[in-house]
C-alpha cells in the first residue's frame, strides 16, 4: 500500500509540475543504472523545489537528505518522511544533535550496500545565485565511510546541475543534466584521508560548474547584470558558461531588451491576474508575506497552487448553479485551465 501511494503521489507532483513550469528538461537521468550505488549529488539553488523534481521525475525510489530543520513534527514530517527524505544534523541545529548523524550515516552505508540512491546537496547551503558554492566534505564523510564498510564494492557518485531560468519568477523552465557516474574507490587512500577528500572534492565541483552556470563571485554582479540584459537560455549551461567568460574578457557588454517583449509580457501577465484574482490576492497578501527566504518562495507558490486550484475547481463544480446549460460550469472551468496553461508554456 506505501509504495502504491508512493507512486500515486509521484505521478500527483509529476502533474504538477508539468503545469507549472513551461518545461522541465532531465538530460541523462534514463541513462543512470538502477543496479548499482550512487550518491547523487546536485548544486542546491531552489530549496525543496530541487529535491522534489528529482523524487517526480526518478524512475527509482531514491532516498535525500534533507537539512533537519524542516523536520518540525507532525504531517509535513510525515510526508517528508514518506518521500524518503532522512534529516541530517548541522551545527546550526544545535551542537547536541550533531551526534545524531553516526544513526544517518549508518543508515546511509545500509543502503548503499544494498544498490539504493542517496540524493545530497554537497554545498550544504541553498541560494539563488547562478554559481557553484565551496562544497562541504559532508558527502565525502558518507562516502569514505560506506566505502571503508563495504569493501570490493563500486560506489559511484553522480554530480547533477540544476538550472533554472527565473529561480524565483513565475512563470519558469528548468532543466537539470544528471553526469556518468563516476567510480570512487580509486579517489580513496584510508592513510590519506585528507587528499582523498581534496580529490573527491575537486572532481565533483569541476563537474558541476560545467553541468550549470556558474559565475565566480568576484565577478557575479557585473557578469549577471550583463546576461540578464541578454536572451540567454539559462537551461544550455554550455552556451551560458561561454557567454559568462566572454562577458569577463569584455567581448559581450550590457543590452537593451525590446520594448515589444515587455509590452507583450504585460499584457499576458493583466489577462492572467483577472482571470485568476482571487487566488493572485490571497498569494500575494496572506501566504506570500509568510515567505521568510527566497530560496523558498517557488515551493511555497508550487505548493501553494498545487493544493489550491484543485480545490477551487472542486467547489465550484459542487456548489455553482447549474442554470440551463448544465455542461457550462465544467466548459468554462475547462477554458480557465487551458488559458493559465497557455499562460505558463508560451509567456
């Protein structure tokens, strides 16, 4: 029954997601194994909109650890829990818990003896800027640690860019490029742990700057300032990457965005607050407030809209008078769907 509704939930959020993005783009995901032991490892930019789109669109059942400060208790820990998410202690957390984590390590080292996927964010931290944060050696413990239990046994690592063209913009695309897993055994010297670590390190944060944007942070308000002005596809890390050292060595400067692409984005924007006003206000005056980082503001918004137009559409077929055309309710809450879909795909 658990992995029934497991699946069912799956198949839910995939929904979901297809409606709220205009395309979310999993390059290399079919090419992954299901028979061997990885530790994905993605840059971390949109809170829980990151792991979420893995667990929608994963074939496998992977297992994510999750900062356990989201862990607060009641329903949202259960569900997050029923989407396997395992809660991983830091110092910000309390100096006491962080004992806690040998109870997760060792559960980590189990499944990864038993060919199963770990999902873990290595730069320990989320943010919304287009760069490759310092990685955290978190991973590298789990790593070396399972390696060190298991021996004769391949584990493989799986560096993921994630990229996003609006991160907190609605509407907004996505694209994640999941790397060929790469073999670590060889990266592990037990009488030398701390080059291990270098190695291990290097090699996954080289991967990820090149599977999404990455800006270094001496540059990043000019360098952003400059593509932003631009029609860049933030979903083609390659091209973007190229730009970014073309903006550097001075080759592409600053740009002016046609005013026919503005005008034509408002006018799609008025149409879709009027047609959807009561929703836009409670959003933007009750639940958006609440929003205390910006890194979670697309979940809220993607939770939000999840649970909320089902439940208008529900009431309004239920409690709407039906008039003489008794098929008019149901067509024009069909039309209002397919136009904030049009909204989300062509704007």
């Amino acid at each position: 029954m658990r992995e029934f509704s497991y699946a069912l939930l799956k198949k839910l959020i995939r929904f979901g997601f297809s409606c709220y993005y205009q395309e979310v783009g999993m390059h290399g995901l079919k090419e992954l194994p299901t028979d061997k032991p990885m530790l994905i490892l993605p840059n971390h930019q949109n809170a829980l909109l990151d792991p979420l789109l893995i667990a929608a669109f994963a074939y496998e059942s992977p297992f994510f650890l999750t900062r356990a400060d989201v862990f607060t208790g009641g329903l949202l820990e259960s569900f997050f829990r029923f989407l396997h998410m395992i809660p991983i202690y830091r110092l910000r957390d309390g100096r006491d818990t962080l004992g806690r984590n040998e109870a997760v390590f060792s559960q980590c080292t189990r499944l990864l003896a038993n060919d199963k996927s770990i999902v873990m964010f290595p730069e320990a931290n989320h943010n919304l800027q287009r760069r490759v944060r310092p990685l955290s050696k978190g991973f590298t413990r789990i790593l070396f640690g399972a390696l060190e239990a298991i021996p004769g046994k391949e584990i493989y690592v799986v560096p993921v860019g994630i990229n996003f063209v609006r991160g907190e913009g609605f509407p907004d695309r996505v694209a994640f490029y999941f790397d060929q897993p790469i073999p670590t055994r060889s990266f592990y010297k037990p009488d030398d742990e701390r080059s291990s670590v270098f190695a291990v390190r290097d090699k996954v944060s080289s991967r990820l700057r090149e599977l999404t944007t990455h800006i270094p942070e001496q540059f990043y308000s000019e360098v952003s300032s400059v593509l932003d002005s631009m029609p860049v596809d933030y979903t083609d890390p390659v091209a973007t990457n190229r730009m970014v050292r073309e903006i550097m060595w001075g080759k592409i400067t600053e740009q002016n965005v046609g005013i026919t692409k503005k005008i034509t984005g408002r006018l799609w924007d008025g149409i879709f607050i009027l047609l959807n006003l009561p929703v836009v206000l409670l959003w933007k005056f009750v639940v958006k407030p609440r929003v205390s980082e910006p890194e979670f503001l697309s979940t809220t918004r993607f939770l939000f809209a999840l649970l909320i137009y089902p439940l208008i559409y529900i009431l309004l077929l239920i409690f709407l008078p039906r008039g003489p055309f008794p098929g008019f309710i149901p067509g024009a809450l069909l039309l209002h769907f397919l136009f904030n879909q049009l909204y989300v795909k062509f704007r």
